[in-house]
C-alpha cells in the first residue's frame, strides 16, 4: 500500500501541469483501489486491475473539456445567431475535436424565444492511453427555447 501511495505522490509532483483527465485518473484509481482494499480484497493482481479500471473511468468522466467548449459555443450562436437558418463551428486544434452547430428557424412559442436547431460533436477520447476510446460523434436534433432569465432550456427531438 506505501508503494501505491508513493508512486500516486510522486506523479502529482511530477506532473505539475495535470490536466482534468490526469486528475480524474488520479482520483479514479485511488478511489477503486481504496474501495477494493476496504472490500477485503487482498490479491495484488485484483489491486492493479481495480486501480486501472478506476484510472480509465476517472479520466472518462473528468475529460469533458471540449464538451464544454462546445456548450458554450452553441449558446452563444443561440443568443448570437439571427433568426434564420445560421451554423456556427468550432475546433480544436490541440485535440483535433470539433463541433457543428445549426439553427434553422427562430419563433415566439408564448412569451419565450425559441430556435430548431441540430448539433454535432465530432469528439475523439484517446486518454489515458493512444488509440483507446475512439470518436463520439453525435447528433442531435431539438429545441430550445429561451426563458426570461435569459437561459436557454433544450427540448431534444
């Protein structure tokens, strides 16, 4: 267990430019590990699996980076974008991730504002390791409507 805990130090001081899905691994494999030990599991090789499984899954969730960028851009085409049929793209050179989005008509649903749109994320995971995970790309269709405190609420189709 000291040895697990050092090798967890050493790379936190090492890496001092952690990105959110080093971390996330971080977090993942201590949590599982932990929750493995506390389980009375004792077989070292059950350990390690544990430890990886955590670490792949806590990067997982924590890489949702150009997710966000990706939010943001689209409500801002929507608060931006006229009332007619307009696209918007984004991407990231860094990752090679890249994101559509498109509205097609704008229209007062009662006293809210609302536009159709259609938006695709074109996202590749591939950490913690190269070539693992693959594309995510997912369209989807809906609406979404502007309330008065000025957020926009999606309505998918």
């Amino acid at each position: 267990m000291r040895i697990i805990l050092l090798i967890l130090i050493s790379l936190l001081i090492t890496n001092c430019t952690a990105t959110r899905s080093n971390v996330g691994a971080t977090l993942g494999a201590t949590t599982t590990t932990g929750a493995c030990v506390a389980m009375g599991v004792d077989n070292p090789y059950a350990i390690a699996a544990c430890a990886v499984t955590g670490a792949f899954s806590g990067a997982e969730i924590m890489y949702n980076s150009d997710y966000d960028v990706h939010n943001a851009v689209f409500v801002d085409h929507l608060n931006t974008g006229p009332g007619t049929s307009s696209y918007t793209n984004w991407f990231n050179s860094k990752t090679g991730n890249s994101g559509i989005i498109h509205t097609t008509s704008s229209y007062l649903k009662g006293p809210f504002k609302c536009k159709d749109y259609s938006a695709t994320v074109d996202i590749t995971n591939n950490w913690p390791l190269i070539g693992v995970g693959g594309v995510n790309r997912n369209t989807i269709f809906g609406i979404a409507c502007q309330k008065p405190d000025g957020q926009w609420v999606e309505y998918k189709g």
